[in-house]
C-alpha cells in the first residue's frame, strides 16, 4: 500500500491539491481549481472549512507542546506545505521537536521533501494511513520516533477519507495500542450535520474521489475507543479550543457558527 511509485497525474484532481487550492496555495494544478470552483459554488462552506481545520491543527499542536512533554509527531495525511506546518508550530516553542509527515499524494512527497524535510527533525514517509505497521515500522519513522515515549499522532482531516468498509477504527486502535501512556491523539473529520449541506458535500466528495465519509460526533468519538477524550470533546473545530492565543480564525467561541464551520469537527484525546 505505498505512494512511493506513483508518479504526479495532472490530469486527475488530488484531494491533496483540492485542499491546497482551497487554502490559496499553489501547488495545484487546472483539474484541482476546477473541481475546487465547484466545491466553492455548490458548498459555499469549503474554503472555511479547509481555514477551521487547519487552525484548529495549529492549536493543537500548540497546545500540545506547551502542556505536554510530547515532543515527536507523527502527522498522518499531512497534506501539501503550507503555511505553519506541524513542525514549525512544534519547533516555534520546543525546538527539539521532531515530526514524521506521512501522505499517499505523489506531490505532497516531491514538496514535502523539499519544504517539510527543512531539518533533521523531520521526514515524509510516503506510506498509507490504512498501513499502521508500514508506517511505524519504516526506517524515517524508526530513526526520529522514540516508541517508548509519548507521542502526537496527528489524524487531520484525513480519517473521512477512509471508508467504513476500510476499518478507521482499527486504524485508532493500531496507534493507541503501539504508544506508550501519556501519547496525544488529534483527529479533525467532516462532521455530519443530518442536512442537506451534508449530504451535498459528501456526493460532491464521494463522485469526485470515490471517498469522504461525514460523521456524526459520536461516530468520531467512536473511533478514538479506550482513549480519554479531553474537554470539550468533539464540537466544531471552531469552537475547538476557541480563545486558545495566537491562531487566525479563532474568535474566542462567541460568534455564532455558520452552516459550514459546523461540517467540520476537531478533538483530542490522551491514552491513559
Ligand atoms: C484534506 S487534506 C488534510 C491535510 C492536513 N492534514 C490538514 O489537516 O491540513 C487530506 C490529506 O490526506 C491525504 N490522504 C488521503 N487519504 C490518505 C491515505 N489513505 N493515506 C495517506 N494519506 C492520505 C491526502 O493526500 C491529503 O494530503
């Protein structure tokens, strides 16, 4: 189940260059922007959606490394550079930090070893999510990961592209049986409104690449089983540590959520 041989399709969307698009990168190509267009027209939400998510990363990662003494990621669907990448938010504030970036996209790997791989803290292992073992056991994760103390593992916005059929929870389950006490669980996934909004973002996302599931809080919760899921739980990854400094996209909880910013949700757990 490696990415390491696929060659970059510019003539195929990739969810990875989608999302880079939404956020205003670069790195995407015609056939990326065109689907990107329909994703503004028929879900307004999208570009919000993609901005909530990765602030509530950002946050994450913060606070992560300023309450915790985890200090090595692992970054599961990273996607394409962007701006404050995971280790750059981690070595900010503890420059020991060290972060291995794990995505499928041919392109996030050519970036990413150019962009992400900036320092001996950091690798890209091209691997897939649903290979738990390949990745854990590949020599760049082996080399920067200590096993035998906590760590962050990181499942942003990356879990709703496993489908139920391809077991997400054992995917959780492989991660918090191989870490030791004390290791941080982020996970940030389309979040299931039972609307209409849901329902059209998860056709556009299902006819597009064949995968996006939306899922509702308790079916997200359900994936981090035998895990302590810290307050507040999983809520809209705006309200997710709304007020947390230093974060754009972040209004301290009080501003009434639109339709969209609910379609995505963010929370984090702790193995006991
Ligand atoms: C929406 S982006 C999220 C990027 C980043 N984690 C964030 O939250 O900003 C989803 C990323 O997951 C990657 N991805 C999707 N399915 C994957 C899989 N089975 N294994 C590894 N990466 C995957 C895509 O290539 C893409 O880069």
């Amino acid at each position: 189940m490696t990415g390491e041989s696929s060659a970059i399709d510019s003539t195929r969307p990739s969810i990875a260059r989608v999302y880079d698009y939404l956020l205003g990168g670069k790195d995407n190509y015609a056939v990326d922007r065109e689907i990107g267009d329909v994703f503004k027209r028929d879900l307004p939400g999208s570009v919000a959606i993609a901005f909530a998510n990765r602030a509530a990363l950002v946050r994450a990662v913060g606070e992560i490394v300023a309450t915790t003494e985890v200090r090595q990621f692992i970054d599961l669907g990273s996607g394409l550079p962007t701006a404050d990448n995971v280790h750059q938010v981690a070595q900010r504030q503890a420059p020991d930090a060290r972060v291995v970036y794990v995505d499928t996209d041919p392109q996030v790997l050519v970036h990413g070893r150019a962009l992400l791989e900036e320092n001996d803290r950091t690798r890209v292992v091209p691997l897939d999510v649903r290979d738990p073992e390949g990745i854990r056991n590949h020599p760049d994760t082996r080399e920067l990961i200590d096993f035998d103390r906590p760590v962050a593992v990181m499942f942003s916005a990356v879990l709703h592209h496993v489908n139920d059929d391809e077991d997400p929870a054992g995917i959780v389950r492989y991660w918090r049986d191989h870490v030791p006490s004390g290791s941080c669980f982020f996970v940030s996934h389309f979040r299931s409104g039972n609307n209409p909004e849901t329902t059209e973002a998860e056709k556009v996302l299902q006819a597009t690449f064949g995968r996006g599931r939306w899922r509702t809080d308790e079916e997200i919760e359900a994936l981090l089983d035998g895990l302590e899921i810290l307050e507040p739980g999983i809520v809209p990854a705006p309200r997710w540590r709304a007020g947390a400094a230093g974060t754009a996209w972040n209004d301290g909880g009080v501003r009434e959520l639109t339709v969209w910013e609910r379609l995505i949700a963010a929370g984090m757990a702790r193995k006991p």
